[in-house]
C-alpha cells in the first residue's frame, strides 16, 4: 500500500501477448491502483516503455543498471511497495528463471527481492507450455505458494491452435482485485441466487423478467474476493462465468428451489438476489401452440415455490438471510413487511422506477433493511453496492 493506494508491479515478458498487458494496466490505474511496469529488453520489441509509463503514470523500469533512478523507485523499495506482484506475459524463459532463483535483469531482481502475493500469468507456443520442463517450473511455482493462471487456448499467434494464450486483461484484472481485497469473509459458505428464471408455457415460449443477473454476480464476485466459499446458483443469463465460483445454472423456480434447499442448511449465509418468477403456467403443452389453436386462450398459472421464505423458516441460530425487494411504489413499507414474513435479517431495496437503479443497469441504489432500520447506500456502481452491502449484512461475522 503507497499513499493508500494498493500497489501493483507488473513484469511484462518478451511475448507478443504483451500488448495486451497495456489495457491491464490502463483499467488498473483507472479503478485507483497505483501501477509499476518493469520490462524485459524482449518485452520492448513488443510494446516501447513510453506506452506504459504514458498509462501508468509512473517511470517503467528496464535496466539493471541505470545510474538515474531515485531513491523512491530503485528495485529493492520497488520490491518492498508491491502489494501484489504480477509477471505477464510471463515466458517460458521467465518462468524458468524465477522458479529458480535466476536474477539476471531488473525484472527477474525485483521479484526475487520481494515478498508481495505473486501471480504468474504464462503465455507462450502449445508445445513449450507443454513440455515436462516447463510444466516442473510451473509446478515448482505452485509449491512456493505462487499464484498461476491457467492459460486460454484458442489460435495463437504463432499459427498453431491449442492452450498457451494469455488470458484476457479484464481476466487478469480480476486475479489481481481478489488479490488485493481483504480476506474478512474466510472461512464463510456463502450461497448467493442471481438472474431471472424462466416458466416454460410450451417448448418455444416462456414467461420471465427481465432481470440480467449483474447484481448478483456482483455479489458472488466481491463475497469471493473477501474470501467466502461461495455457490452462485443462476437462471439463464449473457454472464462471464466467475472464476473460482462454483456456479449452478437453473432453469426454472423449481429447480432454483431445489438447488438451493439441497445447500442451504450448510451456509452460513444465504443471499437472494435473483428475480425468481411468482407464477408458472399450471400446465406447459407438449408441442407449440399455434396462433389458429389460441384464439381466446386463457393461461392458468399457479404459484411458484416462496424461496426465501422456506429457508427463512428453516433458518438456524447464526445463519445470516438476505433478500432483495424489488418495487415500483411504497417501497420500504413493502420491504419491511417482507423483512418480518421471510423471517430475514436484511431486506436490500431499490426502486424499479427510479433512475440508474433496477434491471439491465450499471449502477443500483439500494436500501438496507434490518430490524435496526434502513441504510440508504446511494447510488453506486453495482460493483461497489455489491461490496457494500457485504460489508454491512456480513462485515464482521
């Protein structure tokens, strides 16, 4: 941490995947992280050190022998700032030479040197990825207690198609934040619902909303961040898939039921983001139903199963219940009753009708119920209410 910003050094390999470490870089800084590059002398074939000193806002470091640095950027107080230490593209020559205690360049230096969480990010050709030599260093790695990512695959610049691509920067991003974030929530099962689920009235349509499932990926993604063991249990959604998240897809309220009850009783918190549908056809036809069969048609639903409201029921001594509440008017006299009748501790409400807040959004305004009263979190990203909203049902627990 430096002026109370975290602090990341990012060690960019010779690799033509080093391009992409510029929009790494670029949404580090952005998102208030104070960023370092050091490069290899292959590394500035690819990308010239002007290029990151211009998105990082700092001098990038290349040489080990430079007679110009100041004290407050000379490797060893480099090495000493980082929070986190990230080396990608990392090659399978840098790969080689930290597992083994190599030092031969500024890079190479700065790692040995430092005692920041390391992240190894490795890219390089199918084959060299792939050879015992390279996957011992890998291991090697491992067993000092580095972090690795796993690489893509996909065609690769050299032509050939299979593992060894670097992952995308967004990917590498959100290694880097888990990384950096506070373990408060350790130890904790956490089971968080997400999306819309959708009631098949025949095999072509079905009733939904039309929820997109962000706030409750959001809420997965920070609890995991924190250190949580999570389960996202989700409806069909467009969602990235979160790693380290054991992720259910359902289809159905039914199923979403079904998932959730079979875990509930082992979390130590519960959290009900999803936008689960209230009613569902009473019966689903077998075949299409045609425009000429419709005419007059009348659709009897039934009600879907109260989810929240079963594991309210079930809920054990230091179980902590969230639901969310979403209305289009008399919103906390809504959310209260519904904060006594599920037997929840917080109810987290927005408005639908209210603007930046509801489905298909970047941001979300939210209050939090208790029996304590309401928090009004404002509006923020839903990134940042996720984070908030964990700190205050959860922080400390």
């Amino acid at each position: 941490m430096n002026n109370g910003k975290p602090c990341v050094v990012i060690g960019v390999g010779g690799g033509i995947a080093a391009y992409k470490i510029c929009t790494l870089v670029s949404h580090l800084s952005q998102a208030g992280v104070e960023v370092h590059v050091l490069m290899t002398k292959e590394a500035q074939q690819f990308v010239s050190p002007l290029t990151f000193q211009t998105l990082s806002h700092q001098r990038v470091i290349t040489d080990m022998f430079s007679t110009d640095f100041e004290p407050n950027v000379e490797h060893v107080a480099l090495a000493k700032m980082a929070d986190v230490f990230v080396i990608a593209p990392a090659t399978a020559n840098l790969i080689a030479k930290v597992a083994n205690g190599i030092a031969d360049d500024m890079l190479t230096t700065t790692f040995l040197a430092s005692r920041a969480v390391k992240l190894i990010v490795p890219a390089m050709n199918t084959g060299m990825l792939e050879n015992p030599i390279t996957r011992h260093n890998i291991q090697l790695l491992k067993d000092y207690g580095y972090h690795v990512m796993e690489s893509g695959s996909g065609l690769l610049a050299c032509g050939d198609s299979g593992s060894g691509r670097l992952p995308e920067p967004e990917e590498i991003q959100d290694y880097v934040e888990e990384l950096l974030t506070p373990k408060t929530l350790a130890g904790k099962k956490i089971l968080i619902t997400a999306g819309p689920t959708q009631e098949a009235i025949d095999p072509v349509r079905y009733i939904t909303n039309h929820s997109t499932g962000t706030m409750g990926y959001q809420l997965a993604r920070a609890a995991r961040n924190a250190g949580a063991d999570v389960i996202l249990v989700s409806g069909p959604v467009h969602q990235k898939t979160l790693r380290a998240i054991c992720t259910v897809p359902v289809i159905t309220a039914q199923d979403m039921a079904q998932a959730v009850l079979a875990k509930a009783g082992e979390m130590d918190a519960l959290i009900f983001a999803a936008a689960v549908a209230d009613f569902t056809p009473a019966e689903t036809a077998v075949d299409k139903i045609h425009k000429k069969d419709s005419e007059g048609m009348c659709l009897e639903l039934k009600r879907t199963v109260d989810i929240l409201k079963t594991v309210g029921e079930h809920k054990r001594p230091g179980q902590t219940l969230i639901g969310f509440s979403m209305e289009t008017k008399d919103v906390i006299a809504s959310s209260e009753a519904k904060l006594t009748a599920k037997n929840c501790d917080y109810i987290v409400a927005n408005d639908l009708r209210e603007a930046g807040a509801g489905f298909g959004t970047g941001t979300n305004h939210v209050r939090i119920l208790s029996r304590d009263g309401v928090v009004d979190l404002g509006l923020l990203s839903k990134a940042e209410t996720a984070r908030r909203i964990l700190d205050h049902c959860l922080g400390g627990k």
